[in-house]
C-alpha cells in the first residue's frame, strides 16, 4: 500500500512540475505557530478565471513541488482555502504556486446526516455531532425542557465525549448551545435559557446550506429564538444564522479547529433588547467525568479557575483527566470584534453542584452590558475552539487567538 501511495506521490508531483504556473504567492507567519496549522484563504477570482477543476496548489520547499490539499468555495467571489502545516516546518515566510493541473485526490471530511443528527467525520473517526431533531427530556419531566439546533458529542481526536446534555442538576443544559436569558421583547422579559419557565426558547428551523471537502466541511442553519405566549401562541423574534465549520485534522493529530459563528437578525419591527445578565450566549456544559479534582482552567488574562468567573478574556483552557487513562480538553477563543470584547466570562467554580465542581464554561457578552439588537441590522458573533488530546498551555492557545484575530496575509504575484 505504502509502495502504491509513494507512486501515485511521484506521479502527482511529476504532472504538477511541468504545468503552467499561474501564480505564486507567499505567506509571512509573523507570530509563533505552535505547531497548530494556520487556515488560510485567498480571492480566487482576482487571480484566474480557469475552472476549479484545472487547478492545483503546491508548496515550493528549496527545488521541490509538494501537491497540497485546497478547497474552492462558491459565493459572491470564489475563495480558494488550504491549511499552513507548520509542525516540521519553522520558516516564517512559506511560498506557494497556483498551478493549471488536475489537481489530486485527497481525502475529505464530511457531514453525514442520519435520523435527525449531522455527524462530522474525518475518516472513521468522528469529531463533532449537531442535533437538528428536537430532542425531549427523560421520562417524568415536563416536555417544555426539550430543544433542537446544538451540538453533542463534541469528541476528542482520541474519541472522549467533551459536552453533556440534560443533566439532572440543569435539565435545560445541551452540550454547546447559545440562547439569550434576560430579554426585554416587546414590554414582555423573555427568557430562552431556561426553557423550563416555558417564556422562550430556540429551536431548528432549515438548512440553508452545507459543505464537503478537503479543508472543511460546515453547515449553515437557520436557528429561531421563538416567544411562547401565555395563551398556547407563539412568536419568533430572533432569527439567527449559525454557521459550524469543521477544519479536517491532520492524520494521527491530537487536535483539530472548529468555527461557530452566529448571525442575528431581529425577525420582526421591535428590538431585540438583551439585557445583562451573569449569563447568555455560547455556553458549554462539560463532561460529567470532570470535576474540582481532575480538570483544570486558564484564560489569556492568567485566571485560573479559582478567579476566572466575572473576568474578561480573548481565550479561556478547559482541560482535564479523561476516560482511558488520558487528558485533554479545548480552549475557547473570542474574536475581537464580538460585542464586549475581550467578552465576560461565566465560570462555575470549584464548589459547584453541592461541592462536586462540575465544568460549566460560557463566554457571556452582556454579562455586565446591555446589547440592544435593532430591527433591519445584522450582528455576528464569532468563535473557535480547538478541541485536543494531550496538554494546552498559555503560549499555544495564544498563537491559535492570533492567527484567528488576524489571518495570515497573503501577497499574490501573477504569472
């Protein structure tokens, strides 16, 4: 098998060595790596017309051609995006060529759809689970608790379940999720946190799209933040886009990246009126194998858990003991034009539960501000996680903040 790849290897990059360049370009890497790869994009469109299936991209390292792994998007523009591997490679300035060539098969990650689930897969392994059925609570408890559109398992690479959902302390808990508690609507305070007072909730609505490939595959869902009224009515005052890209991990590695971004719309003429609140937003309900003894929190600020709930930060470490004698966790980063930036943070501390200290992490914008959403604009709130096997240390989760707040630049020279 391996004597099959080294050939079809050679083959690719004999073909790609003597095919038309269309153009070369470069990428600084002005910040330390870590050795986490750096996604990267350029406007196709201003570089070449010629169709998606023609084109291939290779690195230039000293007088090698190494074919490299690209998508190309369809919008307004077309956007080709590849990953910067940086794990054997220190140099600050990487260089590439576009090139006209059938471009080679690489393997792709997916969003498989089955009984009311989309399962995100790189190979056989799975990352990242989003439930857009509606799921109901266990026996005996009231159906109002029940909920669609949020993500669980959020899996390790190694497999371990990272979020939990219903838990018998929080009924209302599911994995990651992000509803809004304190809302003035229309004269009426609606809450969608706690779906158990039976005032709001969020739900699923549709799709509106999703994508497959070789970098990324994500889908694009239609999420509505729904009033329910006294009299059995109802009414949707919040439409959000949400928008869940999973970046496909190197093979064997012990992290990969994945983007949750949320735009919101007021679904009728009256404001969407947050009010603060220690608590709203995306919020992330650990595994139940975490407590006060075996996991541990820093953030970008040097808080640890002892300190950290009330603080601000651009990224916060949730990482601890897991199953099969392992450990790992993910560090959630903040993008510096969300509203409130560097954002609040809501922390559950080690005495909570009845002392138990379980894991309660959330990045709550108007913990301390009100956020007035006005009718006929658009608001985004952006997120990434890297999700991984091992250790996270200060230094790491700092290279991955930056090159999210601030992707690489890229200088195009065309042929």
């Amino acid at each position: 098998m391996l004597h099959k790849l080294f050939i079809i290897s050679f083959l690719m990059t004999s073909v790609i060595g003597s095919a038309q360049t269309i153009a070369s370009f470069e990428v600084k890497l002005t910040q330390a790596t870590n050795g986490l790869e750096i996604p990267a994009s350029i406007n196709l469109d201003e570089i070449t017309y010629i169709a998606d299936s023609s084109l291939s991209l290779v690195e230039i390292q000293g007088n090698k051609k190494i074919p490299v792994p690209f998508q190309v998007v369809q919008g307004e523009q077309r956007t080709l995006h590849w990953l910067i591997e940086t794990k054997n490679n220190t140099a600050s300035k990487r260089k590439y060529e576009l090139v006209k060539a059938v471009p080679g098969k690489f393997s792709e990650i997916v969003a498989d759809a089955y009984d009311g689930m989309l399962t995100f897969q790189s190979g056989k392994t799975n990352l990242l689970r989003y439930y857009f059925k509606t799921i109901y609570p266990p026996a005996g408890l009231d159906t109002a608790f029940r909920r669609s559109g949020f993500i669980h398992p959020l899996w390790t690479p190694h497999g371990q379940e990272l979020t939990r959902i219903q838990p018998p302390d929080h009924h209302h808990h599911y994995g990651l999720w992000n509803p809004w508690t304190h809302v003035l609507f229309e004269r009426d305070t609606i809450d969608f946190w706690n779906i158990g007072d039976k005032k709001g909730t969020v739900r699923f609505a549709r799709f509106i799209a999703e994508t497959n490939g070789s970098i990324y595959s994500e889908f694009k869902a239609l999420h509505e933040h729904v009033v329910l009224k006294k009299g059995g009515g109802e009414k949707v005052a919040l439409n959000e886009l949400q928008t869940v890209r999973v970046y496909k991990p190197e093979d064997n590695s012990d992290y990969y990246i994945v983007d949750i971004t949320s735009e919101l719309n007021c679904a009728t003429q009256s404001p969407f009126h947050i009010l603060a609140y220690r608590y709203a937003g995306l919020g992330w309900r650990a595994t139940e194998f975490w407590d006060k003894n075996n996991s541990e929190m820093l953030t970008s600020e040097g808080k640890t858990r002892d300190n950290t709930d009330g603080s601000k930060a651009r990224w916060c470490i949730v990482q601890g003991a897991l199953p099969g004698n392992d450990y790992g966790g993910a560090v959630m980063l903040s993008y510096p034009a969300n509203y409130n930036h560097p954002e609040p943070l809501r922390i559950w501390d080690k005495n909570a539960n009845n002392g138990r200290g379980d894991v309660f992490a959330n990045f709550a914008p108007t913990k301390d501000k009100d956020w007035i959403l006005e009718p006929g604009k658009t608001y985004v709130l952006k997120y990434r996680l890297v999700v991984f096997n091992g250790k996270f240390n200060a230094a790491k989760a700092e290279s991955a903040w930056q090159y999210f707040a601030a992707p690489p630049e890229v200088k195009v020279i065309k042929k």
